[in-house]
C-alpha cells in the first residue's frame, strides 16, 4: 500500500509531461539534414505557393484560405507575436498568428517559413501601425511620422512551419 501512492503520483506526473500548452512552445521534428519546428497547428508542405502569389490567385476575394512559403523578413522584437515575409524588393506581408496562440522565435529572419492560414485586406489604424513600429524597435522618429491609416493585405497563420 505504501508503494501504491507514490507510484500513482509518479505515473500522473510523467503523463502530464507532454505539450505544456504555452503560447512560446513548438514542436521540433529533425530529419537528416534539415529541422523543422512547428507553431500552432502542426501543417505540410503539400500545396504551398510561394508569398509572391498570393495577390494575384486571391483576386477580388474579401479573404482566401490557403498555404504560403516564403522567407521571413522580420519577426516582432518583443514576444515573436508577428512576422513579416518577403514578397519583393518592396512589399513585406504582415503575418499574425490566429487568436494570439502562439509566437515564432524573434531570431528566425532569414529563415524560411510555410504556413498555413487565411489572407484578407483590412484598413490599419495608425495607433496599430505605431504598435508595430514599437515593436520592430523603430527609432521614434520614423514611429512618429506615422500619421495615416494603411489599407493592406495581412495574413492570419493558424500554423507555421519553420525550416532551419
């Protein structure tokens, strides 16, 4: 009996060790010669098309579900609760993370990126626009010439999968 307790106590302690449910964890599968960390719902590759696309299928939709690869541009400085792909030489893609449930690693600039999720256009409030300024560390000078509201398309992720 005395050996029936502590045994229970371990066997529910060892079960509880799996996803801890945080909003900074991941997933980390290695193949040989890449690895790959998962955020949010586990995805495939299978039918990504590359960022710079994205325009041009999505038409006049409101919204368009689908899967996107790209390279990060940049990733929010404070939590990872942001990024940024890299559509061209000029335009970057802004990409939030669904119901605020995870976070990407504020080093993975550089690095590409699947993901999975939904893209819509949507007017940026300037207090919004100021926030992500803040949180790309941008020099005040260049947060405060922020005056205007911005039209453009973003992307919501309800997964990611970062290849290293």
């Amino acid at each position: 009996m005395k050996l029936i307790i502590p045994s229970l106590i371990g066997i529910a302690l060892l079960a509880s060790c799996g996803d801890s449910g945080s909003k900074s964890g991941n997933d980390t599968m290695k193949s040989d010669s890449m690895k790959i960390s998962y955020f949010g719902d586990t995805i495939t590759a299978d039918g990504a098309m590359p960022v710079a696309e994205l325009e041009a299928k999505m038409g006049d939709a409101a919204s368009y579900n689908c899967k996107l690869e790209g390279t990060i541009e940049s990733v929010c400085q404070k939590k990872g609760c942001w990024m940024e792909l890299t559509i061209n030489d000029t335009e970057a893609l802004h990409v939030s993370f669904k119901d605020y449930k995870f976070f990407v690693p504020k080093d993975a600039s550089g690095k590409k990126v699947i993901m999975e999720g939904v893209a819509k256009y949507d007017t940026v409030s300037v207090s919004m626009l100021k926030h992500l300024a803040s949180d790309a560390n941008k020099p005040q000078e260049e947060i405060d010439k922020i005056t205007e509201p911005e039209y453009e398309l973003f992307f919501e992720a309800s997964g990611v999968m970062i290849k290293e």
